[in-house]
C-alpha cells in the first residue's frame, strides 16, 4: 500500500489539529488551576485579616483557645474542597487526554489492519500462514491492550471512590470536633 501526498498532507493536518486541541486543553486545565489557586488565596488573605481582628480582640487566653478551636473545622473542610477541585480538574484534563490516546489507537489500528489486509491480498501464494500469525498476533494484541485499559479504568474507579470516601470522613471527623 503506497500513500499519496494528499494522504500524507491530510495525515499531518490531523495531527496538527490533534495537537492544538490538547494544547488547549492543557492550558484550559492550568486557567483552571491559576484560578482556583487565586480564589484561595483571595479568601484566605480575608480571613486572616478578619482573624487578626478578631485574636487582637480578646480578653483572656480562654477566649483565645476558643476562638483556635472554632477555625479548626472550617479549616479541615476547605482543605478537602480545594483537594477537590483540585482532583476535579486534573481528571477532567486526563479524561480528554486519554479519550483522544484511545482515539488516535483505534484509527491507527484500523490503519495497520487495512494495510494488512492489502498485504494480504497481494501477498505471494504459500504466505498464508505468515499473513495469519500476523493477523492473530495483532487480535492477540488488542484484546490486551483492551483488558488493560478495562483494568485500569476499574482502578481509577476505585481510586476516586476511595479519595471521595476519606475525604467525607476527614470532613465528618472535623464536624465532629465542634
């Protein structure tokens, strides 16, 4: 099977296109962190100012452990909202990223197995058997390739459900310290 020019061309104009897309989404995913980032830092440059008012405030030590107290929670709960957003952003980011990897697989399989079909249709008599192992090889190939991928979406599954679990208890375990 030869390419064309106009096949070469349009093969790299899809790569090209490929490229900017996740480019973007890269950058999409760090406007995101900068944002999220700068919003932490805008609330809590608040609220160690209403917090500095409010220690330069009290009257005894009493007060002062109670008022350390009561930041505790809130403390504890915005740090599992920002590990949040965090999480959300940076699986939003490999989500596209690994769609168009098993994107760009699949036409590049399709690809080897069109050439190897036309290999074999004009392949010389006696290399059927060569053609065959070829063809079991790759078949051989995908289907490892997809319980990989199976076996690695179940991990990620269970790995977001834990994360999503420890963070309700850290959050409830905080709650519970009022």
């Amino acid at each position: 099977m030869t390419l064309t020019p106009e096949q070469i061309a349009a093969a790299n104009k899809a790569n090209l296109e490929t490229l900017l897309n996740l480019t973007n989404k890269a950058f999409e995913g760090v406007e995101k962190l900068v944002e999220l980032n700068m919003a932490v830092a805008k609330t809590a440059m608040t609220e160690n100012v209403q917090n500095a008012k409010q220690a330069l405030s009290v009257r005894d030590a009493q007060q002062l452990m109670a008022m350390q107290a009561g930041m505790v929670q809130p403390l504890a709960e915005k740090i599992m909202s920002y590990s949040r957003h965090l999480y959300n952003i940076a699986n939003e980011t490999q989500t596209t990223f690994t769609s168009v990897a098993e994107s760009q697989l699949k036409k590049s399989t399709g690809n080897v197995n069109g050439m190897v079909e036309e290999l074999s249709k004009n392949a010389p008599a006696g290399s059927e058997a060569t053609i065959q192992a070829i063809k079991q090889a790759m078949a051989a190939a995908n289907n490892a390739y997809e319980t990989t991928q199976k076996s690695i979406k179940q991990a990620v599954d269970l790995a977001q459900n834990n994360f999503n679990a420890a963070a309700n208890t850290a959050v409830k375990a905080a709650r519970g310290k009022k």
